[in-house]
C-alpha cells in the first residue's frame, strides 16, 4: 500500500479488488483468512506420571480434544514437559521416548518419539537419574468437522527402568491450535 510523506497510509483507486476484475470478492476476503489461528485447545497436568512399560502407554492427563472449525483446517499440537528416566545400569544403552498419537494411537508426523536416553557402562550397575526438558510439535490435517483427540504416550527400552513425566514439579502442558488453511 502506498503511503504518504508523513508515512500515513492512502489508498489509490488501483488498489481496490474491483479494478482487478480477475479477482473476486470472495477470493480477497478468503487470503484474509489464510494462516489464521481459529481456536487453541489446551490441556494441563499437575501430577507426577510414571512407566516402566517397554510398549507404548498413554500418558494420562496429556490429552487435548479440538472440533475444527473449518474441513481443510490443519491441527498444530505442541506438548511441553519435564521428563525423568531412573534405573540401575549394567552396561548398556537405555532411553525412554515420548510421543502424540491419535485416538487411535498413530504416531502424528513429526512427534513420533522425542526422549531421553543416556549410555551406561559401570559395570555391576549403579544407580542413574537424567532428567530434562521434553518438548513435542506435530501437525495433522485432520479434514473432519467432528472432534479429534490428541495425545502424549510414553515409554522405556528396559522394564528395569522408569520413564517420569514430572508434571508435580512443571506442569505438562498439550496444546491443539486450529490454523486455518
């Protein structure tokens, strides 16, 4: 847009959609909307979570229902906690993994497995702590009107070993933003 030299901005006839017959008013109204944030959904845990399954378990209170406004709207999902992996190592690798998955448990691009994990080689085996931060994205095109639910799932590589989600300490929190496509 074209501005003044006092840097205010005027609007010349050339600017208008209706001198660009190509462009309907719908159309222009439409780009407004684009990349738009619709609705934000979040959930909150204060509760201290723990694992010690080699599957996948549902991280309970990390969950989050959105309905989406719009068919062809896509779904950001962020999730943000403190993790903690404790156990005795004798040598090997352990790791424990964190993820957001659909109602129906399937892994949504981009947040598959995020986790903690550390080498361990006292021999005889020794007690081990790691903890930190755990952070999550994903992004899912759901194309339904109908609600969808989103949420966390944990677990570790050893049953010796226990997966924490610290939300006693930080809050876990999980977010579902509606962005308009």
């Amino acid at each position: 847009m074209a501005t003044t030299a006092a840097g205010t901005p005027y609007v010349e006839s050339s600017d208008l959609v209706a001198n660009y017959p190509g462009v309907s008013l719908a159309l222009a109204n439409h780009i407004d909307t684009i990349g738009k944030v619709l609705q934000v959904v979040r959930a909150t845990d204060t509760t201290l979570r723990s694992t010690s399954s080699t599957s996948f378990v549902d991280l309970t209170g990390m969950t989050v229902t959105i309905t989406p406004e719009k068919v062809d709207s896509s779904i950001l999902l962020l999730a943000f906690l403190s993790g903690s992996l404790e156990g005795t190592a004798a040598g090997y690798q352990i790791f424990g993994q964190y993820q957001i998955t659909n109602a129906a448990n399937t892994a949504i691009s981009g947040a598959q497995t995020n986790g903690l994990g550390l080498q361990a080689s006292a021999p005889g085996g020794v007690a081990v702590f790691l903890g930190a931060p755990v952070s999550l994205s994903a992004f899912d095109s759901p194309a339904t009107l109908s609600a969808v639910t989103y949420k966390m799932r944990f677990k570790v590589s050893t049953a010796t070993y226990t997966l924490h989600a610290d939300n006693n300490t930080n809050t876990g929190q999980m977010f579902a933003i509606e962005v308009a496509a």
